[in-house]
C-alpha cells in the first residue's frame, strides 16, 4: 500500500477505492449469509406452525421471563434459541447478522484507513463503531 | 389469519415495496411500513421494527453495485455518519415512549414530504464547488466520474450538513426507515456535493444509521421475527429486482404515479392516527 506524502490535499484515490471494494463484497457476503438463515429459519417456523393464527394489532413484546419461552430480546438470548434450532431464534440469529454487516463495514474501514496512515479518519470510524457498541450494548 | 396466509400476504407487500422502492429511489421503508399497517393491520410498532431491518438489507446488499460506480466517498459518509448514529439512538429512544397513535401521525407527515420530493424530481445541483476550509482540513473533497473523466469537487457547510444529518438519523430511529431522501438533502443542498456523490454516499449510509437504532428496537421487542422474516426477505428480493430493471425503465411516469400513492397511504395514516384507529 502507498503511504501518500503529508503534503496531498487529495486522498490517495486508489487506496479509498480498493477499501470500498473489498468492504462492498463483504456486506454482500453479508447479507447473504443473513438472508439464508432468515429463510432457513423461516421455512422450519411454517412447517411447524403454519395454521396457527396470528395476529399483531396490538404491542405485545415477547415475554422474555416465561418457562419455555426463548429469550428473543438479548444477543445471547438470541444465540442460544439459536443453536436450540428452534425457528423464532434461528431468524432472529440471522436479523442480527444482518445488523452486524454494518458494524463490520465501520470496523474495517477503521483498520483501512490505519493502513493508509490516516490518523483522523481511523479516529472517525473509532467514534462511529463506539456508538453502534453503546446501541448493541443495550441489547445484552 | 393463518401464519401461512400472513407470512405470504406480507412477503408480497413487501416484495413491491422493495421493488418500487428500489425503481423511484425512495427506498422500501416508506411504503412497506404504511403496507403492513393499513393492509394487514400490523401495529406500526413490529412494522418500523421489520422495516429497519429491511433498510439495512437493500443498504448492505446495494454497496458492491454503488462501489463499482465510484461515485461514494467513503470519507463524506463516515465523517457525517457520527451525527446519524448519534440522531439514530435518540430516535430509537423516542420510538419506545411516543404512543402509536403519534408515530402514525408523525409518518404520514414525513411520507408526505418524501412525496413532494419525490414529484419534483430534480437533478440536483452538478456543478462543483471548492472546499471551505473546514472541509478541507477534513479533507472531505475528493473527483467523481463524468463521461469518463475525473471531475473533482469540493465540499462547504459542514456543521450545517451534519446538523441536518443528526436530523435523518432521528427520523430514521424513530420510525425505521432509512430516511435517504433527508440525507440527501444535506449532502445536495446544503454541502453542495454532486447529487450522485450524494445519492451513493447517503446509500451506503443508510446501512450505519440503522443499525445503531437496531440494538435498542431489538431490546424493546420492535423486531418480532414472523414480521420481519417476510419483510426482510421480500424487501430484498423486490429491491434486487427493481436494480436489474432500473436501467431499462421509464422512472419519471412511474415516480409521478408513485408520489400520488405515497400520499394516499400518508393521508390514511394520519387519518387513522388521530381518529385512534391505529
């Protein structure tokens, strides 16, 4: 990787670019990964109980502290339904890589701009991935 | 309903909504949260839930395509995705405490103005500027391609821009969508930044601004996932398609058509927000 001389007002183009595409494929990788849980998940949950009836006009969070019920609300709650197979958790396992694919694109961008040297945007990622740990934080 | 029948009923919408979406630009969000709610009766609480999901799909899944056109700048939108973030977990925290009847109301609003923008329809403004100091020691500028060559262009208003950011990431938090057309308006009008820098660099957003609000709707219970399992699936499926299609299709007749049906539905859903019936 080039190391730009202090004096380029313009960013090293190149570099910026490979960044991007390589963070590009990997959400894509991404998203796939989540799309097949979720369908995988999706298709057990219908086999099981596609003539149950359903309704959702009202706000009823999932109950959390019930014997039986698999916790749906926290990151470890939602691996452990997870790896159980049962259905509600493996789409909630495969929701919650979906929101991780963002969080990974800040990550690495991070280390991607400590690779170019540049000190102010890898503290800008830093910042942003600090802020999406204090949202996922809420979730444990 | 039968879970089979809602399941199917929902992939469909949802389905549309991530195809007209993806063909007019305005995203699925907008139109799969009044879907769920008027047509199947879905409390708008597990919709926005379902539909952030959603946005952070078509944002991840479009990234590669966008990258490939060189047009984002990936410094622009990580530098302002700190104010969406930060606007987002507010947001978020808003969505838990604001009654339904409310959120119902505040979305009819911002479909409304999502409509407007939408029929107005302007190129936005192509002729680059020169930085402004801030945003050159931000380093903020950077060249896009024009007919084969590198145009550069400069950056001005940054803390204008990033307010009006902490703004879209609000809206976003509050009620799932990934309010593109907001950011939009911050890079374009107020930054001045190409409106194709500024249309990819708002996409590739989207995906950040969400998933910050994604924790906190997840503790509160907003994602059920026998809502947002077809939601997420159709909403995706629709906007992959509407991408392949955009290049070959008539979008002005189609994005006209679309406004008239996005403010019927706002209207709906304001109606039913202050007559209590959502």
């Amino acid at each position: 990787m080039n190391i730009p001389p202090m004096q380029t007002r313009m960013p090293p183009r190149m570099n910026d670019r490979r960044l991007e595409t390589i963070i590009g494929r990997l959400l894509q990788i991404g998203v796939l990964a989540s799309a097949a849980t979720v369908l995988a998940g999706g298709i057990l949950y219908l086999v099981q109980s596609h003539s149950g009836h359903v309704e959702y006009r009202n706000f009823v969070p999932l109950d959390n502290s019930a014997p039986g019920n698999p916790d749906l609300l926290t990151l470890s709650g939602v691996v452990r339904s997870a790896i159980r197979f049962d259905s509600l958790g493996l789409i909630q396992f495969g929701l919650l890589l979906l929101i991780a694919t963002p969080v990974a694109r800040v990550a690495l961008a991070a280390v991607g701009f400590a690779l170019e040297r540049d000190r102010l945007y890898t503290v800008v990622s830093l910042i942003v991935l600090v802020i999406l740990a204090f949202s996922l934080i809420h979730a444990t | 309903m039968t879970a089979l029948d809602f399941t199917g009923a929902v992939w469909i919408l949802s389905f549309l909504a991530g195809f007209l979406g993806a063909l007019t630009g305005l995203g699925g969000g907008v139109v799969v949260v009044p879907a769920l709610t008027l047509a199947l009766g879905v409390n708008i609480k597990y919709a926005i839930g379902a539909s952030l999901v959603s946005v952070i799909a078509t944002s991840s899944g479009a990234a590669a395509a966008y990258v490939r056109e060189g047009y984002s700048n990936i410094r622009i939108g990580m530098f302002l995705e700190i104010a969406t973030t930060l606007g987002a977990i507010l947001g978020a925290f808003l969505a838990g405490r604001v009654g339904t009847h409310a959120l119902a109301i505040i979305f009819g609003l911002v479909l409304i103005q999502a409509a407007i923008q939408s029929f107005m329809a302007n190129k936005g403004n192509d002729q680059p500027v020169a930085s402004d100091a801030l945003a050159n020691r931000l380093r903020l500028g950077s060249s896009y391609p024009v007919d084969g060559e590198l145009q550069e262009y400069g950056v001005r208003n940054v803390p204008a821009g990033f307010g009006f950011m902490f703004g879209a990431g609000a809206l976003s938090g509050l009620l799932g969508i990934g309010s593109g057309a907001v950011k939009v308006i911050a890079m374009d009008r107020v930054m001045r930044i190409p409106f194709k820098v500024s249309t990819t660099t708002s996409n590739f957003m989207i995906g950040v601004t969400a998933a910050a609000s994604a924790g906190i709707y997840l503790s509160r219970g907003f994602i059920d996932p026998r809502v947002a399992m077809p939601v997420m699936l159709g909403v995706l499926a629709g906007a992959l398609l509407g991408a392949k299609v955009l290049v070959h299709a008539q979008v002005r007749t189609l994005r006209a058509v679309f406004s008239i049906v996005i403010l019927a539905l706002a209207i709906e859903m304001i109606v039913n927000g202050i007559t209590g019936r959502m």
